[in-house]
C-alpha cells in the first residue's frame, strides 16, 4: 500500500508540473505514459500491465541513465537522449523531474517480481507502442519530435523519407526496446516457476 500512495504522489506531482511547463503534448512521450499505465497497474495489481510497462522502462532506463552518467563525466552524450538535462534553456524543475526515468524500472521491476511477469506483455505493449508513435506523428508538433517520430535524437530530420522511418521506428521500438527486456523476463519466470 505503501508504494502505491507514494507512486500516487509523485504522480500527481510531476503531471501537474509537467502539464503546466510542457503542456500535455508531453505526455504521449512512452515513457510519460508509462507513469499513469503504472499507477493504474499498481492500484489494480494488474501483472499484464505491468509487465508491460516493465518491457517499456527497463532499458529506455537504463539506457538514459548511462547517457547521463557518460555525459556528466565526459560532456559525450553515448545515444543523445539526455541533451536536454545539460540544457540551461530548459526548465530547471522540468530537468530535476525527468530522474523519474530512474526511478520507473525499479517501481514496474518490483511489482512484476512480486505479481509475476506475464508473457502477453510483449504482444499488448508492441501494439501500443506502435499506436503511440502513430499518435505522435499525427496530433503533436513536429517541433518536438516526440518519441523521434522526426528524427532519432538531435538529428533534424530522417535521413530515411518518413514513409519508411516511422515503420521502422515502431519496429525498432519493439525489437532494440522491448523484446531485449521481455525475452529474460520471459526466462526468468519459466525458470522460478519450475523451482
């Protein structure tokens, strides 16, 4: 109970703040989704979505912490991702906020370790993933490329024409994102539930 009240919190802490600063174009970024696709999975002890949200985080997690750790230490950014946190233009608040990515692989890792992963999670989250990056390329400012529906990371645009580039980024999504997540998650459950 204990996580969900303080996952509710911060929640509703950093939409308003985000909402309020980056207006809700923001929020069809996946990784924003998956703070309220989480806290609704939390209330309901839902492991499908979940699981989901746990193939979704865990390695853009990973990945954005290590693009922040090599970019402090060197001022090189390794995929590009974290720009923004070195960037004075961008709000403070905004900047200090965004460690959330950090923190949703471990809040999604423990409720699947507790509830189960569930193995459709692939499949649904795939599906939604390629929906959302439809999404965004049809209803958000091509300004802000959100979920690189543009372009991938600081580049101005594709080098591929987008009738290519937006199928192959959804494509990548699930295979270079998710199925990298799912395929141990998927392992480790088999290998619990036989001990």
């Amino acid at each position: 109970m204990g996580l969900k009240i303080a996952f509710t919190l911060w929640v509703m802490l950093w939409a308003v703040s985000y909402a309020r600063i980056l207006g809700p174009q923001n929020f069809f970024w996946l990784c924003n989704l998956a703070n309220f696709l989480i806290l609704v999975g939390l209330w309901l002890d839902h492991r499908l979505l979940l699981s989901m949200q746990w193939l979704a985080v865990a390695l853009v997690g990973l990945l954005w912490g290590l693009d922040l750790g090599v970019a402090a230490a060197t001022g090189w950014h390794p995929f590009g991702g974290t720009a923004y946190m070195f960037d004075p233009e961008f709000p403070e608040l905004t900047r200090w906020l965004s460690f959330y990515h950090l923190l949703l692989p471990l809040v999604s890792g423990f409720a699947v370790w507790r509830l189960g992963y569930d193995a459709r999670a692939l499949r649904y989250q795939g599906l939604l993933t390629i929906l959302v990056v439809g999404l965004s390329f049809w209803l958000t400012d091509p300004d802000r490329n959100i979920n690189w529906v543009y372009a991938p990371f600081g580049m101005d645009q594709a080098p591929i024409p987008t009738a290519l580039y937006l199928p192959a980024l959804a494509l990548g999504w699930v295979l270079l994102v998710l199925w990298p997540v799912h395929w141990p998650s998927k392992r480790l459950m088999a290998y619990s539930e036989t001990t």
